[in-house]
C-alpha cells in the first residue's frame, strides 16, 4: 500500500488493452496504478498503430506511472525467471508488481498463478 493508505496496482499489458478498449464489466477498485516499462513498449509498438490509436495509448500512460528496469526489479525478474522459467517480459511485469508490492491486474492464467505474487483477474463484459 502507498503512504496514504492506497492499494497500488500495476496492469498487464492485456489488463491495459481491456482498460482502454472499454471492455471491463467492473470498475476498477480506488488506488495507484502503474504499469511496467515492458508493457509500454508492447503497447506502442503494434504493428499498424494509427496515429489516434497511438495517441490515446501516450494519453493512458501519461496519467499512471512507468516502472523502469530498476535494480530491484531486475533483480526480482532473474528470480522469477529462474524459478518459474518465465518468459523475460512476464518476468519483468511481475517484478515490477512484486517490488511495488502491487496487485497484478492482469488475465494472464500463468501470472495470475505466480507465487509471490498479488494478482487479481477483470471480468470482461
């Protein structure tokens, strides 16, 4: 939880897809969101990315904060990737949540099952 007593969050690039494209059935719960350095690329690096689609991607991600490759996290991901043999980017997600000591938004069946970490699944409309 942040100083002020929020619970932080940290979406997957999917959760962030959902978000975006308006497809979750519930609101999101009251806190701090976050997103990791990997998803932003994976965000703005699709292929045929209009200019209108990129620009309400930059406005998403210009109003929640980017966890880069801290040393901590980079750490935490050797970790994961060692342990679980997980994919670089899942790794590096999930560091970043565990780090922050944020949930985990993400729909991602193998993440959602990471010990050590706080995910939570979106229900999609």
């Amino acid at each position: 939880m942040t100083a002020l007593g929020q619970e932080r969050f940290l979406f997957d690039t999917n959760a962030a897809l959902y978000f975006m494209g308006n497809e979750l059935a519930d609101v999101l719960p009251i806190g701090s969101y976050h997103i990791s350095v990997i998803s932003e690329i994976e965000l703005l690096s699709y292929p045929n990315l209009s200019p209108k689609e990129e620009g309400a991607i930059r406005d998403f991600l210009s109003k929640i904060e980017t966890i880069g490759l801290r040393s901590d996290v980079t750490e935490t991901a050797i970790a994961f990737r060692r342990q679980h043999r997980m994919k670089l980017p899942d790794a590096i997600i999930a560091a970043s949540a565990s780090v922050l000591d944020a949930v985990l938004l993400t729909n991602d069946s193998m993440l959602l099952k990471l010990p050590g970490i706080r995910a939570m699944s979106l229900k999609l409309r």
